[in-house]
C-alpha cells in the first residue's frame, strides 16, 4: 500500500519511525557499539529534545554495565539529578587500565576507542550534551576512571573516581587538558586502602600520591579542609576553576551511590557542568 502514497508522505513515515528504531535501547535493552555494548537510564522528566548531561558509571571488578543500570539507588541520584546515567562495560572481567592486572596496551587502547565509541552513539541517539559528559568509577572502575582522567580525557568534563587510584608504577604526570577531579575514599578501606597494596600479582597505587600529582599537574592552590554533606573534604582550585577534591567518609571498601551526587553537585558549582 505503501507504493501509492506520496513521496513526501513516505518521508514522512520514515522520519516518525526511524527515531525510535534509533533509540529503540536503554535499561532493558543493550546499546550496541560494535561488539561491545551499554544500557543508559533516562531522567523522568526527560523530554527527548532539550540536551542534558551524562554521567558514564565504571563498575567494579567482575560487575557488569546490566548490574549498574539495575542498581536502585543510583539510577535515583541520576533521576533526581536530572542528568543521564550510562553504564559501560569493561573488555574482560575488569578494566584494562595502564599496570593493572588485566591491562596491556592493545587492552588499553581497546577501552579507550570504547569510551569514545559510546559517547558518539549516546550523543548520536539521545539529546545529551557532549560537551558535558562526566565519568565516575568505584573500585577498579574508579582505578579506570583516573587512569582516562590522566591519558584520555578529551571526551569528559570531570571525573568522580570512588575507592580506587592508579596501579604502580604511578604516572609521574599526566598528558592533555587539565580537567575537573572529586575523589571519594573510605577512610577504613582495606581492599584498596589509600596507601595502596599488594593484589594479584601486582601493586596498588597510593590515593595521597596520585592527588599530590595531580595538584602540580593542574597548578591547584594548597588544599582547604572543609565538612560537606558529612564528609571530610579536602579541596582545592587553580586559575581556571578546575577543582581537586578529596573527600573520606567513615567505613571500608563500599559505593555510596549518595556520593555521586556530592559530586556532582561540586562540579556544579563549580561550573564544570
């Protein structure tokens, strides 16, 4: 039937239909990008014009980009937020970042062209804006998290890494734009403490370390102390506003979904976002 309609009617059609097969991904279904995949969890309030800002979620060791997408509480942080959450999948088990257990630097450059691949198609398929899109990690997502924070950081605003650093031997400096950092750590974690230790085969990095780095990197002022939500914070900012913070929460090696949205809302003051 099709066949007797109009050019201009068959346009039509197609451009009402084709968003949808587009976009036709999201919490229940893969966002596929080559061979490697996503799932993205939209705002409430999302309308599907008006561009928003993206959070990327780095799971841990073992979890998935499913696990991320169906935890709860984060998924509410990000909706009350009112940002997009995308939660992406490591190429084996963990993250191939620089030293670390499963890393080499094919694996690594694998990852990368992954984070890269994602953006594209999120920005592609949803109206999120690409200029502000940030990354944050819990344990070996957040060892990934500085690890692109430091050596591939074009695509992302800021960085939230949560509970983990760099493996050693730690990245005397860093290469591109200095960008945006809040750090979130327990001040009792014993999987990764902040001194860093020994885990198979290999050896954690150290969390003063890598922020003491980082500062001369990013000519960050000396840090003030300061109480934020019930965290004990250390902050700090440069001459372009970038900010440096590094906040402790009392317990171990736990992700506080609530964490995220301090910061955010940091990097929201800030500008950064």
């Amino acid at each position: 039937m099709i066949k007797f309609l109009s050019r201009a009617w068959v346009m039509f059609i197609l451009g009402a239909v084709m968003p949808s097969i587009v976009s036709a991904c999201g919490v229940n279904s893969q966002c596929r990008v080559g061979d490697r995949h996503y799932y993205i969890a939209l705002p409430d309030n999302y309308d599907g014009r008006t561009k928003i800002p993206a959070l990327f979620f780095a799971h841990g060791l073992q979890g998935s980009a499913l696990g991320t997408i169906r935890n709860a509480r984060l998924r509410q942080v990000s909706n009350d937020l009112g940002i997009a959450l995308i939660a992406i999948k490591s190429i084996g088990v963990s993250w191939a970042s620089k030293n670390a257990p499963t890393g080499n630097a094919r694996r690594e450059r694998a990852e990368f062209a992954y984070l890269d691949a994602v953006a594209q198609d999120a920005t592609t398929r949803f109206a999120i804006d690409r200029e502000r899109l940030v990354m944050a990690g819990a344990s070996t997502g957040g060892m990934f998290t500085w690890n692109v924070a430091c050596h591939h950081n074009d695509a992302f605003a800021a960085f939230i890494p949560m509970s983990g650093t760099f493996w050693t031997p730690q990245p005397p400096s860093c290469k591109g734009p200095v960008t945006s950092i809040v750090h979130f750590h327990g001040d009792n974690d014993q999987t990764v403490p902040l001194t860093g230790r020994f885990a198979r085969g290999v050896q954690q990095g150290s969390v003063p370390r890598s922020l003491a780095m980082y500062r001369a990197y990013g000519e960050f002022r000396a840090p003030r102390s300061r109480r934020v939500s019930g965290l004990r914070c250390e902050v700090s900012r440069n001459r372009n506003k970038d900010i440096l913070n590094f906040c402790l929460y009392s317990g171990g090696h736990s992700f506080r979904s609530s964490n995220v949205g301090v910061g955010w809302r940091m990097l929201q003051a800030a500008g950064k976002i």
